[in-house]
C-alpha cells in the first residue's frame, strides 16, 4: 500500500472487523504529508463512506482516525480556505457541519482515535462523535481566530460556554490532560495502549443489545435539544419501543439464567 506521506494522494481509507454480532468499520484519513488536513474532495469522500455505512443493518460501530501519529485531522485546508469568498465560504463550512452530522446522524457509537493534533475543523469531528480516546500527546485546538475567521464549534455541547470561549477567542492549543479535565476527550492513554483502549470499548459495546444501543444513541441526540420534560417522555418512548422486538426479552432471561 503506498504511503501519502511518499506522495500519495490524500483519501479516505474504509476497513472493516467482523464480529459474530456484526461488523466494525474504521474510517482513516490519510492526508499524512499535511498532518491529514481536509479539503472539500476529502470531506466530500468521507461524508459518502459515513452515510453508506449508516445504511447498513450488520454495523455495531465505526472508528474515526488519522494515518500516522503526528495528527488525527490537523483541520482544514488552509489554501482552500484563503481562496473563499462570501457564497463559496458558505458552502465550504457547510462541508465540515455535514461531516459533523453524518457522525452524528450514524445510528452506532462513532469512536474517535485521537493522536497527535486535532485541530480546526479535526477537533470539530471529533466532537462529533460519541466518545474520544486519546493519547498522551494528543493536542487540541481551535486556532481559526489567528487567521482571521471564526470557529463553528461543536465542542460547547462537551465542554460548556466557559471553556468554549478560552478556546475559541484565545486560539491556543491545550494537551491531552486539559482535554480529559475539561471533558472534551473521555479517555487518555500512552500511545502504545491507544488501539487497545480503542478494541476494549468496542469489546463493551458488542456486549450490549445492538437494537438496543442504538435507540439508546438515538435518545442522547434528542437529549441535546430538548428541555427537561420533552427529554423523559422521549426517554420513556424510548424504553418502550425497545419492546417491539424480542431483544430485551432475550437477553433479560439470559442475565437471569446466569445468575442462577
């Protein structure tokens, strides 16, 4: 396979695991010669590998990474960024929220494998997915008010309008232990252990009910948006409607007869 890093073109890598339950999809993106930076061609392919993986009734989960170890996604691309105009910004901020959402909108887990620098619109996809390990020299930033534009952030869902703000008007980049302070990453490991910790959250969410995580996915997103009471009766739907099929019936009475 040959290396971006030798002059390869950037792409999108799609592989997959399976499991007896389903199967696990990794999306890398390998742009390593520019720290995997994104341009509209990279998130137009990525947007397109997300969205047919969402499709598919076997998926359980799906892995976000960077090729190498110097950046997950070092943001967007600069050159294209300098070259926009008012309607042709639009259109290419529009490109990173339809990465972000096509995350979102997946029905499994998406996992972020966070090493090196995720910045600019890298840090905003990996807030984008539902949970973020990264390594100890994982660094994170959203930089765009140095080069004269504004963030459109995810991250203040995560980290709240305080930190949010430290962010985005400072500019600077913080380390993997801020991230886990502040909440923006959920767990940190030495580069070494990273694909471990990543295998042993999917080992966990193999072990759950398929049908069942990804109402329980479903219901969070809907959590974000809705006031307190609206969030109960949606949780109490969803409990529910987890009853329309035989899943939780099966796997009650398996826990039962383990007990016994």
């Amino acid at each position: 396979m040959a290396n971006p890093a030798d002059g390869a073109p950037a792409r999108v890598e799609l592989d997959e695991t399976a499991y007896e339950s389903g199967v696990v999809a990794r999306i890398t993106v390998h742009n390593e010669r520019k720290l995997n930076i994104v341009g509209r061609a990279l998130m137009t392919e990525f947007i397109g590998a997300v969205e047919a993986l969402a499709a598919r009734d076997d998926l359980r989960a799906l892995v976000v990474a960077g090729a190498g170890e110097k950046a997950f996604i070092g943001g967007a691309s600069i050159p294209e960024m300098a070259a926009l105009d008012r309607e042709s910004a639009r259109d290419f901020i529009g490109l990173v929220h339809q990465i972000c959402n096509c995350l979102r909108q997946c029905p499994v887990p998406v996992i972020a494998r966070i090493d090196g620098y995720a910045l600019g619109a890298g840090l905003e996809i990996a807030a984008a997915c539902d949970l973020r390990v990264a390594t100890t020299r994982a660094r994170f930033g959203m930089p765009e008010v140095r080069v004269g534009i504004p963030s459109v952030v995810e991250a203040a869902r995560l980290i709240g309008f305080g930190r949010t703000r430290e962010l985005l008007m400072l500019g600077e980049i913080i380390d993997a232990e801020t991230a886990l302070r502040w909440g923006l990453i959920e767990r940190m490991v030495a580069p070494q252990a990273l694909d471990r910790e990543v295998e042993a959250i999917i080992v966990s969410l193999l072990a759950a009910g398929p049908r069942a995580v990804r109402i329980q996915k479903k219901l969070i997103r809907e959590w974000e948006s809705l006031a307190i009471e609206p969030a109960i009766r949606a949780g109490i739907d969803a409990f529910t409607s987890a009853f329309d099929a035989e899943e939780p019936s099966r796997m009650l009475n398996a826990f039962i007869k383990r007990k016994r």
